[in-house]
C-alpha cells in the first residue's frame, strides 16, 4: 500500500513507520510514498529527506481562504496516489474536498482515549482532569475533530509526578505506546484492510 503521511511537528510517529519498513525490506505491506506538512523546518520533513522520501508543505497563510488550502493540500496528497493517509502530529483540521477525496483511508493518531479530551491538548487535559488513566488512540478521520471511528487505543498510566511538568513525561510515555500502536494498525491495514459495523456504523474491524 501507498502512505502518504502528514506531518506538524517532530515526526516521531513518521520515524516509526520509517523504521517499521526499513527493519523488513520488502517485506513491509506498505512505502511511505511522501511526507506532507502545514509548515516548514519542522524536524517531520527532515526525517523524511533523511529517507530520500519527497516532502510538500502547504501552508495556510500562504493561501486566500481555507478551502483553497484544501484544495492544495488535497492536491498534494493525491498526486502520490496513496492508497492510506496517516496523519502523525498533523495539526490542522482538514477541509470537505480533502475528507471526500481521502475519508475511509485517512487515520490520526490522538494522544489520549478518545472520546475523551479531543483537540490539540489531550495530554494537558487529561492531567487537568485528574485522569487516572489515558493512553492513545488510532481513529479514521471524519468531519469532526478527533470524532471518527476508532481502530485502536491503548491505555496509559497517569503517574502522580506527571502532574509536575505540564505532561511532558506523560506524553512522552504516551508516545512510546503511540508509535507501536500505529505501526501495528497500518501494517493490518495495509495487509489486511477493515470493515466497519455496528448499529451506527463504527465498529471497526480489521481483516478482510
Ligand atoms: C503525537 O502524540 C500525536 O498524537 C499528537 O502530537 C504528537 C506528534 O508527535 N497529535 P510526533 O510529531 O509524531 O513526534
């Protein structure tokens, strides 16, 4: 399967699945075909150009409006022709042109046990809360935030010293499980593809 994934930050879900093919030449049911982001000088895109893997930014200041930016990013993604996209740390909310052309093979991964604590502070608020547990969540992406159905979680431990540096360590832990997560969940995917069920229609199952 072809991968197309996003990117926003430090990339270290990227560098998982870098690491995943590069462990099983040619045995990896998937090639990371292109690594996009929303802005530049992110370390993301250089583990990317570190794998010889074609990167894209689109930016959006760079554009009019937001669909516009859609437009791009939507643009930019297809011409890889994946057949999965994964967003790893990818901050922005995408648009209807991209989610109609990629819904059904589009993933994120969340730092916290969805539908608990959406949004871009899931680790901060789970603490917030006094969360005795969280975790991570793998989710196919739909027209809310962080709202789709979910693949996988995995729980995580809050610890009483996480309350100490704003969750730096949490989420650090957090990311250790993410990475293996994901890892698994496209390898199935990719190999195996999914169904989903269930009387509102979101109850994944992986496998054909
Ligand atoms: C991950 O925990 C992801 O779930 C969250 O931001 C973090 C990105 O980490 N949205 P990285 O860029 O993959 O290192």
């Amino acid at each position: 399967a072809r991968l197309v994934v996003l990117v926003s930050g430090s990339g270290t879900n990227l560098q998982a699945l870098l690491d995943a093919v590069a462990a099983s030449p040619g045995e990896a049911p998937y090639e990371i075909v292109a690594v996009g982001a929303d802005r530049n000088g992110i370390e993301g895109l250089e583990r990317a150009e570190r794998a010889g893997i074609p990167t894209f930014v689109c930016r959006v200041k760079d554009f009019a409006t937001r669909e516009e930016w859609d437009a791009a990013l939507t643009a930019a993604t297809a011409a890889h022709a994946p057949d999965l996209v994964v967003s790893a740390g990818f901050m922005k909310v995408v648009g209807k042109e991209f989610l109609t052309r990629f819904g059904g093979r589009f993933i994120n991964t969340h730092p916290a046990l969805l539908p608990s604590f959406p949004g871009a502070h899931g680790v901060r608020d789970a603490l917030a809360y006094g969360a005795k547990v969280t975790g991570c969540t793998v989710h196919f992406v739909d027209d809310g935030v962080d709202t789709g159905p979910v693949i996988a979680q995995r729980a995580v431990e809050v610890l009483e010293e996480d309350h100490t540096d704003e969750g730096a360590a949490l989420h650090e832990r957090i990311k250790e499980v993410e990475r293996r997560l994901l890892v698994e969940v496209v390898g199935r995917l990719a190999r195996d593809g999914y169904r989903i069920e269930g009387p509102n229609r979101r109850r994944v199952r992986l496998g054909h």
